[in-house]
C-alpha cells in the first residue's frame, strides 16, 4: 500500500490522502493532483537510460520509458521522491540531480482494453542526472512481493 499527499492546481499540499490501488489512480478528485518525479540518467558513453515498465503496472505496462521515477510518497518532495525511486528502480545512488522542468501534467490516457479515455492529472518534476558507469552488466532490480 502507498499513501500519495495530494496537491491543488497551484502545487499546494491539501492535506488529504490518497491510499494508492491498482488502477484507483484514476479516481483522484477532480481539482486534485499527485506528484510524480522522473530522473533522465545519462551514462559516461553519452547514452541515456532506459526502462521497460512491468507488464503489471496499471499504466502504460510493457512499454519502455527513459529514466526512473514515480509517484512521491506521503511526507515527500519532488527530489526525496527522485532519489527514492532512482534506487527502488535501478539500484543507483546519485550525488547530483539537476532540475531540468516542472510540469503541471494534464494527460489523456489512450483508450485500451484496460482504460477508456481518462484523465491523468499530475505535477511532473523531470531531474537529470549524469552517472559514470558502463552500461554493460547493469542489473536492474528484480520486485519480490506483491506489485501495485
């Protein structure tokens, strides 16, 4: 279970709490947001990171993102919530993150077998961040336990 603060249009905290279910996202109040921060990483070589998303998530499963992120925890800020997920999903601990734009995200979601057209309301706080590492013999993480 996750417990997401939620945030006004102008990026407030209203002190209510979302508790996070598979695909209840979709649920959130109209006139309310969630914070979700991304991390673009871009290896020593120059190239840049990228993820395939778990077939089980609720959104977009199976497709391939750049970088890490996702939703900020209760209690958490943008950047708390970057590094956070950074390791949750690549194991990599970052001294520096820059932040490269924040974004007010009014998204609808394609229409698929799983959702019919919704809309996704979220602040996106987009970090970068340069690693120097190979990117040969990276092992992301591998999930024990129950997926969202």
């Amino acid at each position: 279970m996750e417990l997401w603060d939620l945030y006004d249009r102008k990026g407030n905290r209203t002190g209510e709490v979302w508790e996070r279910r598979h695909g209840n996202f979709l649920e959130i109040p109209m006139g309310r947001y969630q914070l979700v921060s991304d991390v673009l990483v871009q290896h020593r070589d120059g190239t840049f990171l990228l993820c395939k998303r778990h077939t089980s998530k609720d959104v977009y499963p199976g497709y391939w993102e750049a970088g890490a992120g996702g939703s900020a925890l209760q209690g958490e800020n943008a950047e708390e919530c970057a590094r956070r997920e950074l390791f949750e999903e690549t194991g990599l601990t970052v001294e520096k993150l820059e932040l490269i734009n924040i974004l007010l995200v009014l998204r609808v979601l394609e229409q698929t077998q799983v959702h019919s057209m919704v809309l996704l309301r979220s602040f996106g706080f987009v970090y970068g961040s340069k690693v120097m590492m190979q990117t040969v013999g990276m092992q992301m993480q591998v999930k024990i336990g129950k997926s969202l």
